[in-house]
C-alpha cells in the first residue's frame, strides 16, 4: 500500500511531537568534572559523604570494569559510547539550603513537577518546604484532595540525587525503611554491606560493573519480618542535564512473611545527544515474602531517525532465597532509544515464585532487546512469563529470555507465553527463547506467536465508526490486557494512555 | 592489533593434517567455535571434539567388494553406496532414465563464517559423494539411497549435490552407519536444490554406533511452487550436529520438516535448522519430537527467518521433548525473527517427562507401569512418523525407534 500523505506527516510526528515529557529544566546544578577516573569516583563518594568502605568497592569495581568488554550478543546497534564524555554526577545547587515556602523553590523545578503531574501537596514535600506530617497551607483543596489521601510514597531521583523521599516518617511507625541509598548507606551500612552485590554480584557484567563504580543515588527499602508494607512505594526517576549518565541502584530486602509493592517510573529531556542510564536493581525475598516491582519505563526515545534518545542499559533481578517466597516483575516498555533490560529470578528457595509481565512498544528507530530469566534451583519452583511485544515504524523488538532447571530443581514449572504483533512492515520482531532443562520432573512449556493486527477486527471497528488510529489503540490495549491487568491501578492507566501515545502516527 | 588465538591440540592436529588455503587460514584465525559463538551455544565444539583421526585410507577392490555384497537396505532402494568416504561406483545401482549420477568432490568453499565450523572442516579435509541431476518432468518411484558406512575409526568427508527439475518427483535417502565402539567421525555436507513444481522427500537417517562423531549440514533450495519433505531420524552417535540451511525463495513453495531425536548413553545430539523465508506466499512446518534419557545431552536450535518481502509467510515449528532421566539434559532455543508484517508465525517449545495421567489411565486398565511408560513413549515419538506417504519407509524407521528404545531401556 503506498503512503498517502497523511501517513507521511503521522510517521513525522512520532516521537518528537508526542514525547510529553521531553522538556528541560533550567535550574543551576552542581557537575562532577566530565569523564570517568578515579578522581570521579572520589568526588562522587565525598558528595554522598559515603564512608571508606563504600569508597573502596566502588574503586575495585571501577578497576576490574576497566578489564570488561562491552557484551555484543544482543540485536541492538548503536555507536560506541564515550564513557569519557559523560558527566557521572550532577545534582540540583540549591537543594541544600532549604526554602521555607513554595515561592523560594527554584520556580523552574516547581514547574518540572508541575509537568510531570505531581500535585502541589506533593510537591512542597519534594521541594522540601514541609516536612512529612505538617499541616500543608494547601490542606483543604479539594482539588488535591485525592492526593491528600493518596496512599503512594515516593521517591525522586533528579539525574544523580534523590530530591526528597515522602511518607518515610508514617512509613518508619511500621519500621518500614523506605530512603535513597546513598543515605541507607550512612544510616544502615550493616544491612547494606550484608546486601549490596548479592544478587547481581560486582562483575556480573559490563553495564553492572560500571554501575558499582559510579552510582548515585536510587532508593532502598527494607521490611522488616511480617510487615505488609501499608502503602505503595515508588520511584520516579529523571535524567535532566544534558550529557550526563544516570546510575541508579536499588536494593529492596523483604523480610519473612512481608510484603511490599514498588513502582517505578522515568522520563527524560529530549536531546539531540544519547544519554547513557545503567541502572542495577536488587531484590530479596526471604521465606513466604513477596515484591511486586512495577515499572513504566518511558525515556525520550529519540526522534524518528533514531537521533537522541536515552541507552538504557539495566540489571535487575530478584533472588527467591527462602522457601514459598515470591517476585512479580511487570514492565511497560514504551521510551529509550535502545533497551537492554532482563528482569530475572533466582528460584532458590523451595515453593518459590517468580513472575515476569511485559509490555515494549518500539516506534520510530527504537531497538528493544528485553525479556527475562528464570533460574529454577530449589525445588517446586513455578515461573510465568507473558510477553508482548508490539513493534511499529522502523524499530526492532526482540524477547530474549531463558528459563532453566538445575538438576535438583525437582517439578519445576514454567509457562512461557511471547506474543509479538507488527505494525507496518519495515519493522522487526524476533522471538529467542533459551529453554535448558536438567531436570526430568521439570515441566516447560513456551509458544511465541507472530501477526500482525487481523483485518476483521480492524474492518470491524471501523464499520462501527471508529477511527484507523484509535481502533489500532484499541485492538494493542486488548492484545496486552493480560499484562496490564497486573499493574497496580495508578500505572494501569496510564501504561494503556501511553501505548495509545507511543503507536499514533504508526497507522500506513 | 589481533589477538593470536592458542589453538588446542584438535586444532594444532588438523592444521597439520590440512594444506594450505582459506579454509586453514580460517580455522587459525577463529579456532574451533565456543559456546561463545551464537549458532554453536549449547555445542561447545572445540570442547566435545576431542580428537579427529586421520582420513580413511582406500578400500581394496577385495575389501569393497566385500562390503558392498551384505549391505543391508531400509527400503527397497536404488542404492549408491559409500565406504569410508568413497563411492563405489562400480556397486552402483543403475538409474532410471532422466537421471544421471557422477562422483564429486563437494564445493570449494571459501570465506568461512565464523559458525560454520561443519564447511570449514570439510574444506580441511576433503569430501567425496554423488552429484545427482534429475531431469524436468521425470517421476523415480523408487527412492534413491546414499547410505555411507563407516568400517575404520577413521575421518570420512562426504558431499552430495542434487537438483530436481522442474515438475520432477523423488525420494532420496541419505544414510550413515558404523558400529558400536569405533570412533568412526563423519563429515557430510549435502545441497539440494528443488526446481520449479518439482515435489522432493529428503530422508536422512543417522543410525551410528555410541563412539561416532558426526557432523553434517543440509542446505536446500526451494523454487516457485516446489514442494519438499525432510524426513530425519537420529538414533546414534555420541557427539552429533546436524544444521538444516533452507532457503525457501520460490513463491508458493511448501516446506514440511519432521524429525525425531534420540538422545541416549552419554550422546550430544544438536539439530540446528534455519528457515530462512524471503519471498511471498510460502509455508513451512516443522514437527520434532525428542527423547533424552541415560546421561544424554539433546540440543535443538530451530530459527525461523522472514524477510521482509516475505508478505503472507505461514511458518510454524513444534519441538516437544520427553525427558526421562535426571541425567539426562535439553536445551532449546526456538527463535523467529520476523521483518514483515502480514505473517503467521509460530513456534511451541515443551520439554516434560511422561504426564502421570496418562500413566496411570494404563496403569488403571492392568497395564503395567513399566510397559505402560514404553507404550506412551513409543506412541509419542512414534506419532511424527505416522502418515507417511511412504509405507516403507515408516515401518523402517518405527523398526529403528524400536529397537533404540528397547536397548535404551527407558
């Protein structure tokens, strides 16, 4: 079918008209000199006021990356990064001081907050006007009455500092600890030695090792035995300044018997330039606990012809360490221009769960190579995975995922479900599953399927009056239900808005 | 500046066996492929190759003779067989007319791809076989053997060439032997290109004794509106690859794959297919069917390429695996990679032990566990080979099935 002229201006659009959250910010930051030395990692290490130890493993890690090579086994291209061309921290300059009222906060911040639909309740929280339990002047709008109530705490990472944590003082009555890393790294150092790198150990990989040298801040949580963590917990993370990385850590420890719910959120200033984001997150889970760690992932993912738009290059895996415990990871995958990301689980303890539930949408030039492992060592593990992978315009989209049975890992169960739909045909979708059974008990099962949407269901809505764009929104929002009925309500909503966002202009 | 690779003592013994030329200058510069390299990802050849004797040396007329008298067939076939990597030629049956056969002495290839460590051997080594022309039009009702015996632990290098005409029909059989406890290892490499309309059935049957080491490649053309059949059996050997290369670039043109993998004693056994679609309007399915028992290893890598010209493409690939041994290992990697929009594609994956349901529906009705547990595998890999045009040929290859699970005692 050859393009009509509407087509062409609708395929224009993508990404650089759509991307919402594309703005900069214009306040004063502090930088670390650019490059990465040992120099830097001493700078970062004295701004985050880390003690000796913390200062030492982040130089062993910075050495032995220096030995590393950058993985190429995954279908993503892109040129080779300067890691000496990018500033490893920059924080916003006047956090420090402390403004007494909303009108002293740097208006340019106000105004971030304000776009990306943080509320002003929570935002004089994030500017630190008042503190967690004050009366707010505010109190009493009803049009921020919802937030008033709002049962979500949150964490703000702006590029290389945790801005302000909320809700940490209701939080610690349940002794919740819920605080950016580079804090819990002060205040609880025994929790943090006796956890750090044990999961994703310090040369797990390239991405991960610089990760340990150079990270800034990301947030930690810590619940303690038997406690149902009473809210939801999330992190939203920004990367501001231009040619800066971000390196976020994140370590949550879920105690026996307890429970917690964790989102997390990104977005990103639109640029000319690649913005390198390699991030580790860690999570324990000790007998009968779970974590659900949601995440909507949205960085600018650059303009059509794949100029701009954030690497995002991620670790993240979870270790089942006591018996019947659980980890649910679901992901919305819409922004950067290159994802490299494998939530996995470790399934050590016996009875143990994972889960892993993804959505990427690839628009424009986007290269997604995303999708999981499940690991099953102790024995009556059970996984699940469902993948959807929708992939329009010109970028590529594959599921990577491997699932295993030690030798012991007896009645081992997995259920791999990777369905992949195309729009448009200079697209590419790809399916690499790795299925390694050891175990005769085990039992696998894996289908991957790929079409593109049906005519009939297209012709159907149609008929009915709806429009090409929004019945295509429709049919993809009904392809990935399955997923999206796992997210908590909140990230639902607007996971299934930014679907609809991430595929207009994609109809041709 | 390149790193120089330490060649290990396989690689340092076929540098010397092997003259010079590119494939030489290959091996040197990429060694034998790792677990590193993508294609050889759960066959670490450079590992499991542990030794590679020395070429076979030429039967006397004596021995040929002898050889060739007592061989036993599969199916009523004209046969063209071959000894220790040579063709005997004067035991040759005589072709039906519109066919013709020569000796050859396979493709020099140069240019190695890093994973194709099968090629590159072969082009170390040298290869005899057949090279076979079937004119257009032309229906051979009999099929057409290659069977290779192995009678010396030695190397044997052995290439085919077939093109079918246009409209043409036929079966051919390619078949390697060799007995138990005799590091016999085989290099085969076979092309085949089927012309327009043209309807093929390729049967490669791999029945080795446990000490062989065979590697092979199949590599396969399809033109508009052909049709092809692989039929394969692999229930020998102790380290085996078989890569599968088919191009299917003629519109309309169908593929059928059905395969069946028997893993036993301490056997590594890869099937590694790639389905490479590039234009409209083709179909392929593929059905394996797997069992692993003892201490074997049992790999399956089954990638489904679709062009992006490859508009209404139908390809789909099931690999079911029955594990019965906690010794026993499987890994798959299923893949598609998929560039055009109006597709169906689809592949299954499923690796179990014997559903307990079943069992105990037997058990229930007097049958006991143990026979009850033989009959559900029997019927399980019995399955892919039901229905074959060839009434034969199935009772040929169920005989084998029989007889590997029976000394396999799963």
């Amino acid at each position: 079918m050859a393009a009509v002229q509407e087509t062409i201006d609708a395929v224009k659009e993508i990404g650089v008209e759509k991307y919402k959250y594309g703005f900069t910010t214009d306040i004063e930051t502090e930088k670390a000199p650019k490059g990465l030395n040992e120099d830097v990692i001493r700078f970062i290490s004295a701004k985050k006021k880390e003690p000796e130890w913390m200062l030492e493993w982040r130089l062993d890690a910075y050495r032995r990356w220096l030995t590393m090579e950058e993985p190429d086994w995954a279908r993503v291209n892109y040129p080779k990064i300067d890691f000496n061309d990018i500033y490893y921290y920059a924080a916003p300059k006047n956090f420090e001081d402390g403004p007494k009222s909303l009108d002293e906060v740097d208006p340019e911040l106000l105004r971030t907050y304000e776009k990306l639909g943080i509320p002003l309740r929570e935002q004089e929280l994030l500017a630190g006007v008042r503190r967690q339990g004050e009366p707010s002047a505010l109190d009493g709008d009803p049009a921020d009455s919802v937030y008033a109530s709002g049962r979500v705490a949150v964490d703000v990472v702006f590029d290389s500092v945790s801005v302000v944590t909320t809700f940490k003082a209701e939080l610690a009555k349940s002794g919740v600890i819920f605080c950016p890393i580079s804090e819990a790294i002060r205040d609880h150092p025994e929790l943090v030695k006796k956890y750090l790198a044990s999961v994703v150990p310090v040369s797990d990989n390239y991405y991960a090792t610089l990760n340990c040298a150079v990270f800034t801040d990301g947030s930690f949580v810590y619940i303690p035995e038997g406690v149902r963590c009473p809210m939801e917990l999330s992190t939203y993370f920004r990367i501001n300044e231009e040619n800066t990385g971000q390196f976020e850590r994140t370590l949550i420890i879920a105690e026996k018997g307890s429970y917690v719910s964790y989102l997390e959120g990104c977005t990103a200033p639109q640029r000319d330039e690649n913005q390198l984001h390699a991030a580790v997150v860690e999570l324990i889970v000790m007998e009968d606990a779970e974590i659900k760690y949601s995440t909507v992932q949205n960085w600018y993912p650059g303009d059509e012809n794949g100029k701009g738009g954030i690497y995002n290059f991620v670790t993240k895996r979870g270790d089942c360490r006591g018996d019947n415990s659980k980890i649910s990871w679901t992901q919305v995958e819409t922004g950067s221009a290159i994802t490299w990301k494998y939530p996995s689980c470790i399934l050590r303890g016996d009875g143990s769960q994972g889960e892993f539930y993804s959505i990427a949408v690839s628009n424009g030039a986007q290269q997604i190579d995303s999708g999981t492992k499940m690991i099953h060592l102790g024995k009556n593990t059970s996984s699940r995975i469902i993948s959807k992978g929708i992939s329009a315009g010109k970028s590529q989209n594959t599921y990577r995922g491997r699932v295993s049975a030690h030798r012991k890992a007896s009645n081992a169960r997995n259920f791999t479900q990777c369905d992949s739909l195309l729009i448009g045909d200079q697209c590419g979708a790809h399916t690499v599953p790795y299925i390694e059974a050891n175990n005769s008990s085990a039992q696998f099962e894996h289908e991957a399927t790929t079409s593109k949407i049906s005519d009939d269901q297209l012709f159907y809505c149609l008929q009915r009056g709806i429009p090409e764009e929004e019945a295509i929104a429709l049919i993809v929002n009904g392809f990935v239900k399955d997923v999206i009925q796992k997210l908590p309500m909140e990230f639902a909503v607007e996971a299934q808005k930014l679907i609809g966002i991430s595929l207009e202009g994609s109809v041709g | 500046m390149n790193v120089v690779l330490k060649h290990n003592a396989v690689e340092e013994s076929l540098l010397a066996m092997a003259g010079k030329g590119s494939a030489s200058d290959s091996l040197r510069e990429f060694g034998l492929p790792t677990r590193r390299v993508e294609a050889w990802h759960y066959t670490d050849l450079r590992r499991l190759l542990k030794h590679v004797p020395a070429r076979a040396e030429k039967l006397s007329a004596e021995d040929a003779k002898t050889a060739a008298g007592d061989y036993p067939r599969v199916v009523p076939a004209i046969r063209l067989p071959l000894f220790d990597g040579q063709y005997l030629e004067e035991f040759a049956d005589e072709l039906p007319a519109g066919c013709s056969v020569s000796r050859y002495g396979g493709a020099n290839g140069s240019n190695y791809a890093k994973d194709d460590a099968i090629g590159l051997l072969q082009g170390l080594m040298g290869a005899e076989g057949v090279q076979i022309e079937i004119d257009g039009g032309v229906t051979i009702d009999t099929p057409i053997g290659m069977p290779h015996t192995s009678t010396n632990a030695a190397y044997s290098g052995i290439a085919h060439s077939v093109s079918v005409g246009k409209g043409a029909k036929v079966s051919l059989i390619e078949r390697y032997l060799s007995p138990d406890d005799m590091g016999v290892q085989v290099n085969a490499i076979s092309h085949l290109n089927v012309g327009e309309d043209a309807d093929v059935t390729w049967v490669i049957i791999q029945e080795h004794g446990n000490d062989a080491t065979h590697l092979a490649q199949l590599h396969v053309s399809l033109a508009t509106s052909s049709k092809l059949t692989i039929i394969m059996l692999n229930c020998g050997g102790k380290l085996v690859r078989q890569e599968i290369k088919i191009a299917v670039e003629g519109e309309n043109s169908e593929l059928n794959v059905l395969g069946v993998n028997l893993v036993g004693g301490e056997s590594h056994v890869d099937v590694t297919t790639i389905m490479t679609h590039t234009v409209e309007d083709t179909a392929s399915t593929q059905l394996y069917r797997n069992v692993a028992t003892s201490r074997g290893h049992g790999v399956f890598q089954g990638q489904i390429k679709v062009a992006q010209a490859a508009q209404r493409t139908d390809a789909k690939m099931a690999c079911n695996t029955l594990l019965l041994s906690d010794d026993a290992e499987f890994s798959a990697k299923p893949e598609l990679e998929i560039f055009a929009d109006d597709v169906l594609c689809g592949h299954g994956a499923t690796v179990t032990d014997i559903n307990d349901d079943h069992l105990f529906y037997l058990n229930a009705r007097g049958i006991p566990i143990e026979e009850a547990r033989a009959l559900l595998i029997k019927a399980f890999v019995d399955e892919t080979f039901e229905d074959l045009a060839d009434e034969n040929l199935e009772k040929a290859l169920i005989a084998r099935i029989d007889t590997w699970l029976q000394k396999n005692g799963s």
